[in-house]
C-alpha cells in the first residue's frame, strides 16, 4: 500500500487554493485602474497566471 505524502499533498492543495485566488484579485485592482471591458481584464489575469505558472515550473527546475 503507498502512503500519501502529507507534505506534497498540503503544496499542492495551498497552491491550488492560494493560485486560485489571484485571478479575482488582478480583477478587482483592474476594475479601479483602467476601463477595459470585462473579457479583457479577464484576458489579461488568465495571461498573468501562465507566467505565474511557468515561473513555477522554471522555479522548481532551479530549486531543484
């Protein structure tokens, strides 16, 4: 029987959980700073959250 890593599981589950909640963010600071439309600043968010993204996998490439 395998085990379930408990430290892995907590990474992945708070990095789910806390990735999850950047993109309302970005939203709201876009809303009280420019006048783009509603499927821009969800454009642009969802853009930011694929660097978010690679600079994870290009982090745990380094950091080994």
């Amino acid at each position: 029987m395998m085990f379930i890593n408990l430290q892995l599981s907590w990474t992945g589950i708070s990095l789910a959980f806390w990735s999850g909640l950047l993109t309302p963010i970005i939203i709201l600071e876009l809303n009280s700073k420019t006048e783009y439309s509603e499927t821009q600043k969800e454009s642009l968010a969802l853009k930011s959250m694929i660097f978010f993204g690679v600079g994870e996998v290009i982090g745990g490439i380094i950091m080994g």
